[in-house]
C-alpha cells in the first residue's frame, strides 16, 4: 500500500524524466488525477504539531482526547502569547 504522497512523487517523477503525460502517468501509478492536483489549504502549524508528538511520547498511553486536553491547559496557563494559544480557539 503506497500513500498518497508517495503517487504524487512518483507521477512527477514520471512526468519531468521520461517527459510522460499526466493522465498516461497516473494511469501507470495507479492514482486518480485530482489526488496528484491537491494541494492542502491547511496551516502547517508546525510548533502545535511538535508539541503534540512530545506530549504523546511523554505518555504514550493517553489518547488524541487527553492530549487535546493538556494542550488546552497549556494554552491557557501560557495566555494568547504561546505558541499553542491557537488550540484554545479551535475545539
């Protein structure tokens, strides 16, 4: 099983060396075309994403629900200045 990101590099691969067509590339990974045109809108959010996985690391045994719950409380004891003040606005 090879993600999605995988299909894309492989179709670009594909398409700048062997000068290969989109659809006949697509057609050979075996993606769809509007999976290799996607472009995600979303912000990286990269510290929320590091913290995350540290928290996770540092207890492994508490789910997506709880972490959300300590970084909720991190957010807060840190005010709108923190880094993951934004996490207090999402849920």
């Amino acid at each position: 099983m090879v993600g999605p990101v995988a299909k894309r590099e492989a179709v670009a691969h594909l398409r700048s060396v062997l000068e290969m067509s989109e659809r006949r590339a697509c057609t050979l990974v075996a993606a769809d075309r509007t999976m290799i045109r996607y472009r995600s809108r979303r912000p990286p959010d990269t510290a929320l994403r590091v913290r995350l996985r540290e928290l996770a690391n540092e207890r492994r045994r508490f789910g997506y629900r709880r972490l959300f719950i300590l970084l909720r409380r991190e957010a807060r004891h840190q005010g709108s200045t923190g880094s993951t003040g934004s996490i207090a606005t999402r849920g």
